[in-house]
C-alpha cells in the first residue's frame, strides 16, 4: 500500500457528515512483522528485515539476563512502584549539585536500572533504592481501563515498556547521567559507561527511515510507530545532535559514537519532515505517531485517532525552529505549520469545567477567550474527539464523563509555537 492510500485509509473515518455526533471508528495502529516487511519493495526489505531480527534477539537477550539473576527457585522481587514527574532526575541545577551524594545516589539507581539492551523504563522514582537481582527493570505500567481488543493491551503485561522513549524516558536518564558525569571527573567512569550504552540503544532502536518506536525492543501495536508524542523522535536527535557535537558533557564520547550520533540524528531531522501530513499537497501539521512504513498517521491508544495532532506538531515546529542550520524543506515545513495553525485557532470559547463540576469539562461560548486548539483535527480542519470504545466523535460536550474530565482535549499550547515563529520568520522566510 502506498503512503497515500494509507493515509486515505487511516483518516477515511474522519470525513463523515459535519453535523454527526458519532464520524467512525478508531482503528488500530498495525505492529513491525517479517509479513509487513515482506510487502516492501525489494530494496528496502534488508534492513528492516535486519532491525527486526536486532529487536527480537535483543528482547530474548533481556529476558533471558532477568532470568538468570535468579537462584533455581527464588522468588523475584516485586516490580518498583510508579512515580511521576521528573522521577527525581532534574536537570537545572547548578553544576556542583550533579557532583554529590544526592545526585550520585540518583546516578547510581539509574545505572542498576538501565536494561542489557541499554535503555530505561518510564515512571519511576531515581531517588529510591537500586534495584535488587531478578527485579523487573519497569514498573507495572498496564492501563487500568483496557475494555476488550483494546489497543493498550501489552502482548506481555508482565513485559511492557522495558526500554521506551515514552514520558521523556532514557532520555531524561541519560542527560542527567552525563551531567553527573562531569561533575564527578575521573570518579565518573560508571556513568560515563552506562551513558554510552545508552547511546548505542539510542542508536540500535532508530529505524532504517530515521524514526524512533515508543518501546525498543518492539512491543507491538502503536508502539512500534514512529513516535513525535513525548518529543520522543525530536528530543532523541536533538541528544544525538549534541553528542556528535561533543559539547562538554559529551566530550568523552568516543569520535567514532559521535560520527554515528551526528548520523542518526540527520536522518531523525529528515523523518521529520517526511511525516508531515499533506493535505491536497499541500504540508500541514502532524500526527500523533506515523506508521513505520507508510509514515501515514495511525492511532494510539482506543481515544487517540490517527490525525493531525496540535500538540506534537507544535513541538515539532519549536524543534525544527531551534535548529542552528534548518534545511530549505525544515523551513518550508515550519511556514507551513504554524500557518495551519493560525487557520484552526477557535476563538471565543473556553474549556471550562473539572472534576469538581458535576457536568464536568465543557467547551463553551466566552466571548474574548481563545487562541484554542482541539488536541485533534480532521484533514478537513475539524476537531475530533475519541471515547475508549473506540467511536470517534465530532464534540467533545458529547464525550463520557470520564473521558471529558481524563484527557487534555483542548489547550493553548500552540500559542507558544506561533510566538517563536513571528521572530524566526524575520530570518527564515518563506521561499
């Protein structure tokens, strides 16, 4: 299937009638399979064929590691309990701060917890205990509202996101093991290590087209699309981009891990770009996650539909715009961005409303309120709305309780975006 007829396929449920309440159903985001790969052209089959093979011996190598921490017998230790936030990682602080034994002690639990494949797990709290033999590198991250066939199934639930991009995960780890890194100078060898070893997970888990899955090795589902939710794709080149640089908490990377740092991040630079959804070829925003092949938007969880996403977009677009050195096809994909941001901005309403209220979150008139943007839109520019039994939706008033109060449906976020590009359009214009 081409990109184009999957890209049709995939947003086809979003062009019903503009006065229906129900416009479709959401469906599923398809995996990474030697079935799929084999329905490529020729020429491109090897190195996914390769990529797939490095992910399914790299999970077998994982488990089988886990395994073997454990005495014939013994009880494994149970799963470290789910945290929030920056899970005690900050990257802010003054210098000196990444050299003491708070910071230390957070490095060290981060390396007893980093995978044999080289990457984190999400959700966790670094300021706790090091892991102990045999205890599961992530915690238990399985939904608590999965409904039959649902598309946040794990394939394992006692094996999901060991290793992942998601909720700034590894990322965040590794930028932190690098500060600790410097500050500790020659006694900071293990983390430098460690660092390392998460750079080439960095490097193992890319695509051969440049994207990042949520979850390498593969999980399944949406998590093995390119993923720009989190900033996973962006926030990954923009490390490697710094590493081939060898900027100072980089320095001791060796030349030849920076070569292929400033190579990833090239090709994650370029995915980018070639993932914005055109609408009558025309470039418009993106989407939550793409899929591996096609690079057509596909959905993520049941409520999450495979549209043009603000939210992604607009990191996408504030990303592309910090680059020292945009390519012609970067630039004309920001004007093109931001200028279909500017056309769906909703003016006069306000996403009103809580837990407190018992009609819950509401999106309602208020004359002067706005810029607001719908979290999702059809290629046709209207906003589109997901329950968790899969039925898409043209109003958010319409929604359950829960999913109305659960999910960020509307925010201002691309605000921001459009800010940065009235400066950054005086030195990039439009060609």
């Amino acid at each position: 299937m081409t990109r184009q007829a999957a890209l049709g396929l995939a947003l086809s449920l979003l062009a019903a009638p503009a006065l229906a309440s129900v416009i479709g159903t959401n469906v599923p985001a398809q995996p990474i399979t030697a079935a799929r790969i084999a329905q490529l052209p020729a020429a491109q089959q090897p190195a996914w064929k390769a990529y797939l093979a490095r992910s399914d011996a790299q999970e077998k190598a994982d488990r089988a590691a886990l395994a073997a921490e454990l005495k014939p017998g013994e009880t494994a230790p149970p799963p470290p309990p789910t945290g929030h936030g920056d899970g005690g990682m900050p990257l802010n602080k003054d210098a000196a701060w990444y050299a003491s034994p708070e910071a230390r002690h957070v490095a060290d639990v981060i390396i007893s917890f980093q995978t044999p494949a080289g990457g984190w797990s999400k959700n966790q709290d670094r300021t706790g205990a090091l892991r102990l033999p045999g205890q599961p590198w992530a915690s238990d991250n399985n939904s608590k509202y999965l409904t039959e066939n649902d598309f946040d199934a794990a394939r394992d639930p006692k094996w999901g996101y060991v290793g992942t991009l998601d909720n700034n995960a590894t990322i965040t780890e590794l930028r932190f093991l690098a500060k600790v890194a410097l500050a500790t100078g020659r006694d900071g060898e293990a983390y430098r290590t460690s660092f390392l070893k998460g750079v080439r997970y960095l490097l193992n888990a890319q695509f051969p087209n440049g994207g990042w899955p949520q979850v390498w090795p593969l999980e399944g589902g949406y998590h093995d699309a390119v993923t720009f939710n989190d900033n996973a794709v962006s926030e990954a080149a923009d490390l490697l981009t710094e590493v081939s640089e060898g900027k100072p908490e980089f320095a001791f990377v060796p030349a030849d891990l920076r070569a292929k740092a400033g190579v990833a991040a090239k090709k994650g630079r370029e995915v980018i770009v070639a993932s914005q959804i055109r609408v009558d070829g025309k470039p418009t925003l993106w989407g939550q996650q793409a899929d591996p092949f096609t690079l057509a938007p596909v959905a993520g969880r049941n409520f999450e539909p495979p549209a043009l996403s603000t939210g992604e977009s607009a990191d996408l677009l504030t990303y592309l715009m910090s680059l020292p050195d945009p390519t012609p096809a970067e630039i004309t994909a920001v004007h093109a961005g931001v200028a279909w941001l500017k056309g769906a901005a909703i003016m006069g309403k306000a996403w009103t409303g809580g837990k407190g209220n018992p009609e819950g979150r509401r999106l309602v008139e208020q004359p002067g309120a706005g810029p607001l943007w719908s979290r999702y839109y059809s290629t046709a520019g209207q906003p589109v709305f997901g329950e968790r039994d899969k039925t898409l939706r043209d109003d958010a008033n319409e929604l359950s309780l829960e999913r109305r109060n659960g999910y960020a449906w509307f925010g201002a976020g691309p605000a921001k975006a459009i800010a940065m590009y009235d400066g950054w359009a005086k030195t990039h214009p439009a060609k």
